[in-house]
C-alpha cells in the first residue's frame, strides 16, 4: 500500500460484534432512544461495554490517548471558559439516569472537535465493533449545512470501517409535501 493510499474496508478489518464495545455518540438534550437503543445492542451482543463520546464543537484537542480520552482546551486560549465541565457532568447524570435499569458496563468520554474523527478515535482505541448515533429531523439551516458537508452519520461511514448504526429520531411523513 503506498503511503497515500487509505486502508479500504474488508473482511479482514472487521471487528466481531461479540465481545467487543460499542461506541454511541451522544449530544446534550438527546432523546433516551438513543442510550436505550445501544444499551439493547450491548444486551444482545452479551454485555459488552459501552463507550459513550460527546465531541465537543467549541473545543479543540490537543492530544489523544491510547484509551480513547482527549486532553483538550478552549478555541480561544486568552479566554477561560469552563463550561464544559457543567457540560460533562449534565450529561454523566443524564446518562446514569437512562440506563439505570441497564446492568452492563459503560463509560462516557468527553471529546473535542468534529464528531466524526472525535467519535472515529474512540472506537479505534477500544476497538468497537460498531458506532451508533442518533438521526434527528434537520431545521432548514441544519439541511443546507448537511447537503454541504454531510451528517455526522454519513461522515463516519465514509472515514472508518466500522458499521454505523442510526437510530431514527424523528421520522418524515411520506405522504406530506417536502418543506424546503
């Protein structure tokens, strides 16, 4: 393979389902489905653990560890801005909250930057055998900016190898006229 040519999917780089963690990117103010979908997914897959990952958009990583975590810092490194630290723990207490009835083991990461390399990173350090993320129904600025640059889920699927499961979160009525 020559040094600019980027490993392609193939049965060999698969990761088996069982025995192997999944990845599930959450986002503040998320509906449970998603938590519950991946906690079902776990169950089945016979317990394995769960790797949750919030990438943070507002900041940057400064570097990335083998476990998958990220040492990270503000865009703007003359203003301190701990937010985040409220952020991380809102959604801590969300998430124990969703899964309390679910008896496997899961962890939750605080990442920066783009969801997809964020979420990508991850699960090449624990690696997952999938990557699961929510699908919401777009406003109309949302969907200009995924035609540009695509979704968070499209973006996975096309820069990893790992399956990418969407849980739907608002579906479209097919019969009703398409608002643009």
């Amino acid at each position: 393979m020559s040094p600019r040519q980027v490993p392609q999917p193939s049965p060999e780089r698969m990761v088996p389902l069982p025995g192997h963690p999944l990845v599930v990117g959450v986002v503040p103010g998320q509906p449970e489905l998603v938590a519950l979908t991946a906690a079902s997914w776990a169950d089945a897959l016979g317990g394995v653990p769960i790797h949750f990952g919030y990438a943070d958009p507002s900041r940057i990583v400064d570097e990335e560890s083998a476990d998958g975590s990220v040492r990270h810092s503000g865009l703007d490194p003359d203003q301190a801005d701990d937010s985040w630290e409220q952020r991380e723990t809102q959604i801590r207490a969300y998430l124990a909250e969703v899964l309390a009835d679910h008896a496997g083991p899961w962890e939750f990461h605080y990442l920066a930057g783009r969801a997809d390399r964020a979420l990508t990173h991850l699960a090449r350090a624990v690696d997952a055998s999938a990557i699961i993320v929510g699908a919401k129904h777009p406003t109309a600025t949302e969907r200009f900016r995924e035609f540009v640059a695509g979704s968070v889920a499209l973006r996975l699927s096309r820069h990893q190898h790992r399956p990418v499961v969407i849980v739907p979160l608002a579906v479209v009525d097919w019969k009703a006229p398409t608002q643009w």
